[in-house]
C-alpha cells in the first residue's frame, strides 16, 4: 500500500513511463496517411494513458484510469463497479477526439469564410 512518502514517486515514475511509451507511439503513427487521424490516435492515446481517479472510493490517491476499470471490473470496491473509471475514460476520449478535431474544424469555417488559404 502507498504511504504518503511513496505517492509522488509512483506519480513520477508513471509520468516517466507514459513519456517511454509516447515516442514508440509517435514512431508508430508517423506513416498514417491523414495527420488529422495520426493527431486523434496519438492523442487518444495519452488521454486514456494520463486520466486518473481516486484508486477508492473516498481516499484520495489517484491513479490511472483504465487500471482502475481493469481491476473493477475483477473484483469491484464500490457498488458502482468499473463505471465510474469507465465514464472519465470516455470524457477524456471524447475530449482528445474532439481537440484533435479542431485543427480541421478551423480550416474548414476559413475555408467557407473564403480568406483564400487552401489546406
């Protein structure tokens, strides 16, 4: 169990591990075809790898998301299950989705404003 002591060094080294795994990640994507699709899965990613909730129910140590949903979804903590990891896993997808979609919906209102710059 994580004492006080220990809590900023395992925050630190997921941050450090999630950072290792960015750059397979960017090396694996670098060859899709579309960079708005390349920018959504990166980003996608990241959001699902960095969003955190409390490990339990009213303690306040955080911890990552999806290992919160996978180890309730084995032996549930609390009445409501994985869901409660599950609904700001699919917050913070649809927020990465929809950052990674402004880009696009920004040429798109220039494009129809017609300032003349194509892209």
């Amino acid at each position: 169990m994580y004492g006080a002591g220990e809590y900023p060094w395992g925050i630190a080294f997921y941050l450090l591990g999630t950072a290792l795994l960015a750059a397979p990640l960017w090396w694996a994507t670098a060859r899709l075809p579309r960079p708005g699709v390349r920018r959504a899965l990166r980003l996608f990613v990241l959001a699902i790898l960095l969003t955190p909730v409390p490990a339990h129910p009213g303690q306040p140590w955080l911890a990552p998301a999806w290992v919160v949903a996978l180890f309730e979804a084995f032996h549930p903590t609390a009445p409501e299950g994985p869901a409660r990891a599950l609904a700001a896993l699919v917050v913070a997808a649809v927020a990465a989705l929809g950052l990674a979609a402004l880009p696009w919906l920004a040429r798109r209102i220039r494009r129809l404003r017609g300032d003349g710059r194509h892209g």
